[in-house]
C-alpha cells in the first residue's frame, strides 16, 4: 500500500492560517497536480476541519473523514465515510476494499498521526511564494524522519512542487 501526503506550504512553512483557513489560495499548478495523484488514489483521509474548509467531498474519491462521531446533516453526504481507526488499520481495511494508494490531505493532526505511525511512504509538497507570518505547521509534534528528493519542478507561477520518499 502507498500512503502518501499531499499538502501545500507557504514559503515560512505553514498550511494554513488557521483551522478554518479553506486550502483554496494555492497555485493552479499545486490544485492540478493534487487532483491527478488523489483521483490517481481513488481514496483520500482527512481531519474533520479539513473536510469542513472544502465545502463538499472531494468528486471521484472515497472521502475519509477522522471524526469521532457519524457526520450528520451538511457534513453527511454519500462517497464519505467516518472512521477513528489507527492508521495501519485503516491502511489494512482499505487495502482489503482493493484500494493500493491512499493520500493523506489534512490537516496537521492528520498528517503528524500518520507519519508518526511509520506507514507514509511519500510526501508531495508543494511550497507557495506566499508569506502567511504565522499559522498551522504540516505537522504539530517534533518528528524525526529522513526523505530523499525525488523529483523537483519550478512552476511558471513560482511554486516548487517537491516529490519525497521516506526513508524506512
């Protein structure tokens, strides 16, 4: 199984402004690239405010949201799904549905579980020419992890769209 990360960076090294900042001010370079590797997945696993700063499920992918609770009203729409599993468990179930890659898209408690647990095997990173002066971090804990660059593109509107492999 391939559990990936996808996320966007400012170039001071944050995701967001806040918890309720939607991911909508990346370039279009960064939103294509991160439609092609997620449809590519058919699955991807998201925080409860990052599904809520999207407005809708992401169209043509299993939508899993980490929520304690069943999502109800606007929240609870078909092709979207709660769990609290941890992450090799999830990986386990998902991978038993047939699915071989699952992207991980948010937010920092999200991506920090699932690195922490040792089952991400690439990050796509993407860091913006934009400047937020403080914000929500990728990840929220100290973490310890080498990667090796993979693949690296500057785009024509000046982001780097960085490709990385974690280093087991």
């Amino acid at each position: 199984m391939i559990c990936f990360i996808s996320a966007a960076l400012t170039t001071d090294g944050f995701i967001g402004k806040d918890s309720a900042h939607a991911a909508f001010w990346t370039s279009k370079e960064d939103k294509k690239r991160f439609i092609e590797i997620t449809k590519r997945a058919g699955v991807v696993v998201m925080g409860l405010n990052t599904y809520r700063t999207l407005g809708k499920p992401l169209k043509d992918r299993l939508n899993i949201v980490y929520s304690p609770e069943k999502l109800t009203g606007a929240d609870a729409v078909a092709g979207v799904e709660t769990t609290t599993k941890a992450p090799s468990d999830l990986l386990a179930d998902l991978a038993g549905r047939g699915f071989t890659e699952v992207a991980i898209c948010g937010g920092s408690q999200i991506y920090t579980m699932f690195m922490e647990s040792g089952v991400v095997n690439k990050l796509y990173i993407t860091v913006e020419p934009i400047v937020f002066g403080s914000g929500i971090k990728l990840f929220n804990k100290s973490l310890d992890f080498r990667l090796t660059l993979e693949k690296s593109v500057t785009t024509e509107s000046g982001s780097l769209l960085l490709e990385y492999k974690v280093n087991k």
